[in-house]
C-alpha cells in the first residue's frame, strides 16, 4: 500500500496531505503541503499549516466545532486533505484559499502581492 502511496506522491497528483501529530508541532519544523493536526480519532484539537503563499506565518485552525470559527478536516483515502471552509488570513498576508481534495485554491489573489 505504502508503495501505491509514494507514487502517487512522486506525481503530485494532490499537494496536501494530513499527518496527524499528538502534540502542538515546533513552527520550524513544518513542511509545506502538510495539515497538521494535533489529536487522535477521539480528540482533535488543531489543525497547523504553513501559508501557501510563501510568507512562512503558520496557521491556526481550531476543529472544535463547539467554537466559533472552526473548520473541518477529512482526509482522503490517499492521506489528501480537504479543510471547510475556506481559510482566510485575517493578517499579514491576508490569504485567501481553499484546500480541497489536497489541492489548493486560491479564492482570491492577496492585495499584497
Ligand atoms: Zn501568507
């Protein structure tokens, strides 16, 4: 399976995938293209990832749906991430995206570029 796995990822058929951690990650240590989130099946917490546009702020997600915002993650059979809604940067660069299906999707182009 594992091996099903990698070539798929060598074609970069879809850019995000999740890999779920059990602790808040270091920010120096996150690579691109990957959801963090922080938890197991029964309890998860936060979702971390790096800004696609390249600014290197580290986002946030709270999943507790108990919360306002929150988002959702799935995870697709490949490991590919879906997250909703879209996640809009309230500061520094102010992004705009979706990631669905492990593509992203700009939603908007940032002012600032
Ligand atoms: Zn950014």
């Amino acid at each position: 399976m594992k091996k099903v796995r990698d070539v798929f990822w060598s074609y970069k058929k879809f850019q995000y995938k999740i890999e779920i951690i059990s602790d808040n990650p270091n920010p120096d240590t996150l690579k691109d293209n990957i959801v963090y989130v922080v938890g197991g099946k029964q309890y998860i917490k936060w979702a971390y990832l790096k800004c696609p546009c390249g600014c290197n702020d580290i986002i946030m997600l709270s999943l507790d749906q108990k919360k306002y915002p929150s988002w959702s993650v799935k995870q697709g059979k490949l490991g590919q991430a879906t997250i909703s809604p879209s996640i809009d940067k309230l500061d520094g660069c102010h992004s705009h995206f979706f990631i669905k299906k492990g593509r992203l999707i700009w939603a908007q182009y940032s002012r600032n570029f």
